[in-house]
C-alpha cells in the first residue's frame, strides 16, 4: 500500500525561504566561538525556555540541549481532536519542529506512549507526580541522559514552590539530585559519570494565567543579557516565538512588537567552580584554547571575522577542522571536540554552497512496498560525494527504495538531535584541498513504515446505551495488510461476530452488564495493528500504532426527550459520543445560529472553546440569550477566560472564570463530589448518585468559576487533597422560560472513556427545563 502524498511545491518554497545561506551561515559559525553546553529541563513540550535559549544559541554560540519528561499527552488541543497517545505524537513532532529553529538537541524521558513518566494529568505537587512516574525510573532517565549529552549546565524551567504545576516541580526537585547522581561512579547507568558544574534556576516567578507561584523567585545572581540577531534584525524574544509558533496544540506564538527585548536573571544554586560568577562560562572551559587547542580555535575566529566571504571562511574553517580530526584529548572533553568537528563540517557545506533535497514519491509504505526516490544535488563547483544511510530493513538500488522488512517507525524517538538525524539521511562529503567533512541531511519526509499485519478499524470506539433497543453494530476493517488475511475478532461470552463484506456485524445479549469490553482483531491468527496518520501543515507526518482492538462501553443512561443542537469549535466530539448512545443531536452550521433556524432545537450544547474557535459565535450570544429566555436549555462546556469569554456578555448572566487556573481546577479525578442541592439537574431523567463519580479519567475539571451572579445555583461542590472546596463547577439558572447550565466538569474527555456516569449528567444537563 502507498499513499501518494509529497509536499506540495508552495510548501516547498515556505520552508526554503526561512532558511536563507546568509542566515544560516552567521548562526552556524556562531556555534564555533565557545565549548560550552546548556541543559534546559521541563515537563512538556512548550516548557523550554525558547527565548534565553535563542540568546545563548544565535548569538552567544553555546551547545543548547532540552531533556523534556513527558509528550504532553494530557494537555488541550487547540487545532484538533487528537487526545492522550495521539495528542502526545503530535506535540512530539511540534517540540521537534521547535528545536528546529533553535538547532535545540532534545531528549525525553519518557520513552514511549505507555511509558510511567507521562502526562497523567494536572498535578498540583511534585511528590504526587513522582508516584506516577517512579521516582527510581525518573532519576536514572533523567541521569542518562545528563550522562550522554554532559552539559556544563543544567537549568530547569520553573521552580519547585507551591502554586506551581506538579510536574514542573517535579522536574526541578529531580535536577538537584541528577546533579550528585550523574557524577557518582555507583550509579550506573551503563554510561560513564559526567559532572554538571553548575546548577542554575529562573530567578524570575512562573506565575501566570496558569500558575501561582506562593514564594518568591530566588535572588539574582546573574543576568543573560536580551538583545537583537545583527543580520536578522530580530530580537532574541523574536526567535523565541519563532520556535514557539509550532506549538499550535497549546496556541503557543505571541508577537512581538519590533524593539521589544528582554533579560533573563538567574539564580546560581550549586556549582564546583571556585571563583566568581560573572557570566555563564566563567570557572569553565570556554573555547577550544582552554581544552589546549588553541591554533584551531585561530582558525575558527579568522572564519568568524571574515563573515560573510565565503571563500576564506571555507578555508579557515577547514584548517581549523584539520586540527580537530588530528587531535587527541582526555576523554572527558572528547564530545565537545567531536561536536565542534560537526559544527565545522557544517560551516564549510554551507560556506561552499553544497546542498542537497532528496524526498520520496510516497510518504507512508509497508514491509515490501517500493517508492522513487529523487535527489537533487548542488556542488555549487565543489567536490562532493553522497551517501544515502537506511534504516535495517531498508534497501535502496540507487533510484529505488525497498522498505523489505523493515519495523514499523517510531512515533515517539527518544532523542532528537538536528545536526545528527536518525535514518534515513543523505551524508554530503565535501572536500576542502585536504580536508574532508561530512554533514547528515535528513529526508524532506521520511516515509513513514506500517506494521506488516494492519488494519483501520472504524470504529475503535462504541457505546451501547441498554435504554436503547440498539445491541448490534457494524465494525468495517479497511486497509488489510496483507490485503489476502483472514480476520478474526475475540468477542465476549454471549456476544456473536459475523464476517460480512464491510468487516463484521457484532451483536451483544440484551442484558449485557455495564462496562468496558474489548474486542481484539487477529489477522492469519495473529494480534493485528492499526495505524492512525496524524498529519497537520506544521509537522511532518507521524504514524501512531496500537493494538487493533474495538472498545465497546455498555452504559444505562435514561435520555432526555429534547432536539439537541450543537456548536462545536473542532476541539471536542461531544455530539458524536452522545449520538453514539442514542441522542438525537445535530451539529449546527453557522447559518443556523440565527432565531429561525433555532426554533426546532429544545437544548443547544456549546462545546469547549466554541466561542474562541467558531467565528461570529461571541457576536450571536444574544440569539442565544433570546432563544434561552424563550424556553430553551442552553449548555456551556468549560472555557479559558481568553477564550473570547466575556464575563458579563459570553453567558446570560454573569460568569467569571477563575485564574490561574492551577486555583480554580480539582485535579483528582477521584474526588469526593458532594451535592449541594436536590436539584432536578441532578436527578432527572437520571439520579445521579455517588457511583456515577467513579470511574472518571484524568480530572474533575478545570476553569471553574471563580464568581458568579446570583441567579446561578451551584450543584456541587470538590477539592483536592487539604485544599479548600471549590463550588463553580456546575453552576445553573433559570433564564426566563429557559435554564443556562455552565459546566467546567471535563465532560468530553468522559465521554469519550465511556464513563458511565458522564453519559447520564450530560442527558441531565440537557433535558427541556
């Protein structure tokens, strides 16, 4: 199978134009003045400090490096409904986008979709966090990849103070260790020890709309000064957003105004070096004279003097490279001396003009599948040999690439390193009189590999309400691999599967239990994959594979005799989980947000986000105050205060959204719910009892309200552990004939885990007041 899906010509030249020689050339040879490295650590994609490390890594020269905990997993998704394993696939590749522009060298510690050190959830402390990742696993991670990498500096992102998201804390806490841990020859790893000189912190607050830091930043006690790129013009806080932009699932890039620039001080909190600390480099090596190599840092200098002739920078960055490859040093400074042979190599291709493209015709293929590769080659004159490294299983005959047998592509890598990429690549050699370097260009899109035995499931996931007469449902297979295989289905006792032409008619007893059953999928009497694209503009392809299995939660949810309406903004699949079991609910256009076309709809469900993502819904709010007061039930699911939610014109009445929302959330999704009220919300057509908070995934919820007008009536009220209780919840009003319902309860992500519970609020929600 092949999907014939290349870049697109205008793709093409949106990238090319963004890295300009010129351009790359300066920011190259910049990396040439120093030998000294910078570990940023955090818990998310997004967490990196983008900005200070545009400063340090354009301007200043230093080896910048990430070590990230989590694929941020369980955050929101702000251009699409790709949630948990899949969510955490895409921010991988927006972080790889990111270190892009920084030519930021990444490592994650959690290695994999199901690895413990994951994004659970919101966590309000450092120690809670640790017990699901395994505070064990957490150290020696975090210690092998100080190991491999050896920064002089480690920095974390945020602070470990109260206020401040469980998992940053945690990371930090974890930073104070890795400094012992990583230079103790007991702790082992199967790496050799590496001492990190210094450890610093932000000595600025983490505070925000997110997060409330209780205590105060530590002192200053040394400040990266801010400033603007001399050939780009741009501010370093620019570049910063530049790499942030790819961020698009968290809504990451913010402009900045021209002139605006920014320091950034921190807190020196353990060191080896004696002396003072007047700058980053200060007590270490700084330059290749320091580690006794001084003629090659010469050459290098008179490379970086001479910008922009591109001919003396050429040859001086081959002298000097000449002296690397001859050199002999102690072990402990060998990586810095290989990287600077790397980062030289890399001066001397762009310097001589040397350049290659080489992309696939298809950009996902199967064990045994074939496609065209094409090369284009620009000696720009010079002497250049290429050659073209594959990944085992792979074979290319010098036009062709045969993908054999190879295994399937990893949708997580556990490192991302810009200047070293991970097969497939192109390696150029260029030669310089006597001297010969080598760069490693990446694919333009690796062609992604499928698992040999596949197949698409649709759908994965199914609810079956037993207040529905509906106990029979149709699972289509498509994209067999391989296409002759017969397919099986592993059924429940009392359940039937029979093979049909589409895929399978599953049937279930009437009086099935509530609950969750998988349904796995063998191929040739094997356990078969599926494979779900994750494709969006802002990053190349990536292929998520799980288990082929098909979850069917069986529930018992009276459903509310009413005409559902939905407006949705994409981020959400809330009208599709609650036809699922049996609501009759549409999805409305926006030609149908007017009085008229209102009128047959006895409840409207606005979903997360709507009034930021779905244009011209914050300035039709008074259609829907109308149609409320008429004798409609409106319901809103939880919004972020910038979400273009007005306080006093977004609701019928006024509403205020609490933050930082590290305040206003209950992130146990265990929580003790108490009712405040018999209310009908909470007892019709469904009594909605204790048993109905069990089984909730990843939190309660999150943007309560903070405040409220005295229309309102809270339903319930919840707390985390040793935390006062909070009542914004779920709050309701009569609104004439009509009822408003807010719910900030993550009822979406409920649905979508079959919570049993979820399905019967939601029907109360939005039964006709």
């Amino acid at each position: 199978m092949t999907i014939d899906v290349p870049l697109s010509d205008q793709s093409r030249i949106l990238h090319h134009r963004l890295v300009p020689r010129i351009v790359a050339l300066h920011r190259a040879l910049s990396r040439l003045q120093t030998v000294v490295s910078f570990m940023n650590s955090g818990a998310h994609p997004d967490d990196e400090i983008s900005d200070m490390l545009a400063a340090l890594g354009v301007r200043d020269g230093i080896d910048i490096s990430y070590a990230c905990s989590t694929r941020g997993d369980g955050g929101q998704n702000d251009i699409g409904t790709e949630s948990g394993a899949a969510l955490g696939v895409l921010r991988t590749a927006e972080m790889e986008r990111a270190a892009d522009v920084l030519n930021l060298r990444l490592y994650w510690l959690g290695q994999s979709a199901d690895d413990p050190i994951r994004d659970f959830g919101f966590s309000k402390s450092g120690e809670e966090t640790l017990q699901h990742w395994g505070g064990d696993r957490t150290l020696r991670r975090f210690v092998e990849i100080v190991r491999t990498e050896r920064p002089d500096i480690l920095c974390p992102t945020f602070l470990d103070v109260p206020g401040q998201h469980g998992h940053h804390r945690a990371m930090t806490a974890a930073a104070h260790d890795v400094v012992a841990l990583a230079a103790d020859p007991s702790f082992e790893t199967g790496h050799a020890p590496w001492r990190i000189a210094k450890l610093y912190l932000p000595a600025w607050s983490g505070a925000g709309q997110a997060y409330d830091d209780d205590l105060p930043p530590p002192p200053k006690t040394l400040t990266v000064l801010g400033g603007r790129d001399p050939i780009t013009g741009f501010s370093y806080d620019q570049i910063g957003q530049q790499s942030r932009a790819f961020h698009l699932t968290q809504a990451m890039g913010r402009w900045v105004p021209p002139g605006k620039t920014r320091d950034w001080p921190l807190h020196l909190a353990q060191s080896h070096l004696a002396g003072p600390d007047e700058d980053l480099s200060s007590g270490l090596p700084a330059t290749l004279a320091d580690l006794g190599l001084r003629d090659a840092q010469t050459h290098f200098d008179a490379a970086r003097a001479a910008f922009p002739d591109f001919a003396i920078i050429q040859a001086e960055t081959a002298a000097g490279l000449a002296l690397l490859q001859a050199a002999t040093l102690a072990p402990e400074h060998d990586h810095k001396v290989n990287r600077k042979i790397a980062q030289a190599a890399e001066v001397i291709q762009i310097a001589a003009g040397v350049g290659a493209h080489i992309a696939s015709s298809v950009d996902v293929l199967t064990p045994g599948d074939t496609t065209t590769l094409s090369m284009a080659l620009d000696t720009n004159g010079a002497e250049v040999e290429t050659r073209v490294t594959l990944p085992d299983g792979w074979h290319f005959d010098g036009e062709t690439l045969h993908s054999e047998h190879a295994a399937a592509s990893s949708a997580m890598p556990d490192t991302y390193l810009p200047d070293a990429p991970t097969a497939p690549f192109v390696t150029l050699s260029v030669r310089t009189g006597d001297v010969v370097s080598q760069t490693h260009l990446p694919f333009e899109t690796p062609p992604l590999i499928l698992p040999s035995q596949r197949a698409t499931l649709d759908p994965v996931t199914e609810i079956v309400n037993l207040r529905t007469p509906r106990r029979s449902l149709s699972l289509t297979l498509r994209a067999l691999s391989p296409a002759t295989a017969v397919a099986a289905l592993t059924v429940p006792n009392g359940w039937t599967a029979k093979r049909n032409e589409a895929g399978f008619e599953i049937t279930l007893p009437n009086d099935e239990a509530v609950g969750r059953y998988q349904i796995p999928l063998t191929l040739d009497g094997q356990p078969a994959q599926t494979a779900q694209i994750i494709r969006h503009p802002h990053i190349p392809p990536r292929a998520l594979t799980e288990p082929a299995e098909m979850s069917v939660h069986v529930i018992d949810c009276a459903i509310p005799s009413a005409k559902i309406g939905y407006i949705g903004g994409g981020n959400d699949r809330v009208d599709h989980w609650l036809a699922c079991a049996g609501f009759d609910i549409t999805a409305l256009d926006d030609e149908q947000i007017t009085a008229a076309g209102l009128e047959e709809f006895d409840a409207l469900v606005i979903g997360i986000f709507a009034i930021k993502f779905r244009p011209g819904l914050a300035d039709a709010m008074p259609i829907l105050h109308e149609w409320t007061a008429a004798g409609g039930t409106l319901l809103t699911l939880y919004h972020r205060p910038w979400d273009n939610w007005d306080p006093d014109t977004t609701p019928p009445k006024r509403i205020e959204i609490g933050q930082p929302s590290l305040r206003w959330r209950v992130t146990d999704q265990a929580a003790a719910v108490t009712h405040l009220t018999d209310h009908l919300v909470l007892s019709h057509p469904n009594n909605i009892t204790e048993s109905d908070w069990k089984g909730w995934y990843k939190e309660r919820g999150l943007y309560f309200a903070k405040s409220w007008d005295n229309a309102y009536t809270p339903l319930l009220s919840m707390a985390d552990p040793d935390e006062a209780p909070l009542t914004g919840a779920l709050l309701t009003a009569e609104i004439g004939k009509g009822r408003h319902t807010h719910c900030a309860l993550i009822l979406h992500h409920q649905l979508a885990y079959g919570v049993p519970g979820a399905y019967r609020l939601m029907a109360n929600l939005l039964a006709p007041r």
